[in-house]
C-alpha cells in the first residue's frame, strides 16, 4: 500500500509503520483462522434444507418450486417435502398457501415464529400471539413484529396478515 511520509518523517519510519500494522493485521488474521477451525471442528455445518409436512395439493404446488422435492406421499395424512431453507423457504409460503396447501409441520416444529413489516401496529389474527413490535432504526415509520403461530394455522394468519396490510418478512423454520 501507498504511505506517503509525513513532512519530516523519514522513509525508515514510513517502512517501520507499513511493517508493524501489516504484522499486526497478519497476527489478527491468524488468530481469527484459528477460532474459524476450532469452530468447525466442535460443531455440524448448519443444514440447508428443511423438511415440510404439509396437506392439500402438495405436488402440484411444489412442482415448479425449484430445489424441492417430494419424500413421500402419507395419503390422506399429507406429503412430505424437501426445500430450501432460510429466505427462499420463507417466500415459497405464501405462494403454496395460495394453492390451497396448509402445513402440519415445519422442520419438525409445530409452532413457528414469523417477523411482519408493517406501517402501522397490526391486528394479531386469532392464533397468533405477539413476542415483540418495534419500529425498525433506520426507518421509525416501519414496524417490525415478531409473532408465534401454531404452524396448522399459518395457512389462515398468514393471508390475514397480508391482507390488513403487513409484509412477510421471514419465517424462522427452527
């Protein structure tokens, strides 16, 4: 890197300086590689896929979902599948929701916790029940919620929610 010397400041010095803050940013380096691979080491990668038991038209409304596949067909118990997890789960939901699929269980969970933006304080559809709302820092006109929701349920709140005006924000599968 470039250090021009300070008036009166010798190239010694400036070449003193360039070594002592590059050592010190080589030592930070390793020491953060060395917690990086003591982590690994102690525990699992986290999983990137999520299995979903859910109802209804399950293969037809996951059937143009990319990285999902079915596991297996229960009958009238439902269907079973694979997906993506984290963001790209999270805006599969609505979409499936709107094909007439409902869920029993998400990541082997039965309840769940959703996050809503919204502009105003929302109204908490029956089943839900709030954990926390605060307007987001960088924009106080935006409200964050955070509600738990028996996942048999997700399919009427969510479309409730939708519909007084909140946005889904995500869906915390675990």
């Amino acid at each position: 890197f470039a250090v021009q010397p300070a008036p009166g400041d010798s190239s010694v010095r400036t070449s003193e300086r360039k070594l002592a803050f590059g050592l010190a940013d080589t030592i930070k380096q390793g020491y953060a590689d060395m917690i990086k691979k003591a982590l690994a080491a102690t525990m699992d990668p986290a999983f990137l896929d999520i299995h979903v038991w859910a109802k209804g038209p399950v293969g037809e409304a996951t059937r143009n979902e990319p990285d999902t596949l079915l596991e297996r067909d229960m009958g009238a118990d439902g269907t079973i599948f694979v997906t993506k997890r984290y963001q790209v789960f999270t805006e599969m939901i609505p979409r499936l929701i709107d094909k007439g699929v409902s869920f029993v269980e998400i990541g082997g969970n039965d309840e769940i916790m959703v996050t809503v933006l919204s502009t105003d304080t929302i109204a908490v559809p029956e089943g839900m029940r709030i954990l926390f709302s605060y307007p987001l820092p960088a924009d106080p006109a935006t409200r964050r919620t955070g509600l738990t929701v028996a996942v048999r349920k997700l399919h009427l709140v969510l479309p409730a929610l939708i519909k007084s005006g909140a946005r889904l924000e995500h869906v915390y599968d675990y």
